[in-house]
C-alpha cells in the first residue's frame, strides 16, 4: 500500500517501527532528536534495529518527513507517564525536532523549523481536536529520563498559534521556597499539585529526587529562566496559575 502523508507537506519516509494503536489520540507529543545531524536522526528512526520511530521529524531548515503514519502506533516515548495513562505511544502523535541537544551542543531552534513546527502542529490539533494541556514535552511525561524539546523550545511561541498551553511565569523573586530534602505537608500539596497537573507524582510529602525531577521538567516547560528543581516563589506560582488554567481549558 502506497504510504500518503497525513499532512500534505510531508515527505513520505516510512519506518519499520509501530504497530497497531490500543487507545485514540489524545496527546501531542513533542521531542528533539539529541543526535549530531538530523541525518544520523533520520537514519536511526527507519532503522528497524533501533525499534525506534515517531510520526514526523521536522528537519532544521524546514523540510518535513513522515516516518509513521497517524493511524498507527509510533514507538517514541519509551517508559512514561501522563495523567496515570502509561501507554502513551498508543494516545500520541510523535513529533522529533532536529536538535543536537544537551549531550551535543544545544542550541536554538532556528525560524525556518519553528515554523514548520507550528504548521504541522497546529493541522495535527485541529484535525485531533487535541486540547492544549495535552500538547507535551518529552521531559514532561518521562521527567527522570528525558530534557527534551528542553528550555530553549518556544513554547510561548507556538501557544500564540493555538497549539499548547502557556501562561506567563512569575518573575523570579525572593520568597518562599521548598527545597529538595524538605519534609512535611507543604511539599505534599506541591506533589499534589503536580499530580493534578498530570506528572507522576507521588504524596510522599517528602521532596525526594523523583519530585526534583518533575519539579525540573514543569520549570523546562512553563518556567524556563531558571531550571534548577528548586520549588522557588516563581515555580510555585506559574504552577498553580497553570493548573488553574489547564482545569478551565479542560471544563471548555
């Protein structure tokens, strides 16, 4: 069968590496490649050894590949969590975004693929109706094992073109903060907050390295200027403003 793209300025450039869907689409899930060219990228996601894919990889000049097609279940996220759902390869749309990133020179991502990037995400949210507190980082549903898309993607950016949710964090000020170490229940309503916000926390009401990590991951998301898993006054307060806001999107 002749593999048409789902979205028509897409390059067809089918991997080996999926299989039947279990759950309907309900996430958006966005990474970067982490590999020194997006060739080498490229090669390893059609790779059937690697066992390896994602739906789109959006290459840093613009150009667009469609390695899987939607219908089926790209194998990208690897060991996850997002709202107790465990199988999100089965409830996403993979997208890779050519980046050397942490391990090989992170660096910006240029306009040519950002806007490539919202183009085709923003066809994919509308033709999904995926709502914008579903729209994710790696980092976000694999937060001890995964940086990616990282601190540099623009977020805020693509929220202004109707894809994801955003809102502006706090600035970073003195003033309460809860530290890894910490005990007791002002860190179990912090890991509350998260667990509702749709991380894998656990109430442990101790600020343990599992919630420095997803401490981490929101600050890469929604609190960028300083990513440090430290619960400061400004992460404590974008938080909160962004649960708030991801509850009224979800009840519209």
């Amino acid at each position: 069968m002749t593999f048409i793209p789902d979205f028509n300025l897409a390059r067809a450039k089918p991997s080996p590496n999926h299989d039947a869907r279990t759950a309907p689409v309900d996430i958006l899930l966005l990474h970067y490649t982490g590999m020194r060219s997006g060739e080498a990228a490229c090669a390893r996601l059609i790779d059937a050894d690697a066992k390896v894919s994602a739906h789109y990889l959006v290459y840093e000049d613009g150009c667009i590949d469609q390695l899987v097609p939607e219908a089926r279940r790209a194998w990208h996220a690897g060991v996850s969590s997002w709202r107790s759902e465990t199988d999100i390869n089965s409830r996403s749309i993979g997208i890779e975004i050519v980046n050397p990133g942490h391990e090989f020179g992170y660096r910006d991502f240029p306009e040519a693929q950002i806007e490539a990037v919202i183009a085709l995400c923003r066809d994919i949210v509308a033709r999904r109706a995926i709502r914008p507190e579903r729209v994710l980082a790696h980092s976000d549903i694999a937060p001890a094992r995964k940086l990616d898309p990282g601190e540099r993607f623009p977020w805020a950016r693509l929220a202004a073109a109707g894809v994801g949710l955003w809102i502006e964090p706090t600035p970073i000020s003195d003033g309460d903060t809860l530290v890894p170490g910490q005990r007791g229940e002002d860190i179990t309503m912090l890991q509350t907050m998260l667990a509702k916000f749709g991380y894998a926390a656990a109430l442990s009401g101790v600020y343990d390295e599992a919630t420095r990590d997803i401490v981490t991951a929101f600050q890469r998301h929604f609190r960028p200027a300083r990513v440090d898993g430290i619960a400061d006054a400004s992460t404590l307060d974008t938080l909160a403003r962004a649960l708030s806001s991801s509850i009224l999107k979800t009840i519209k």
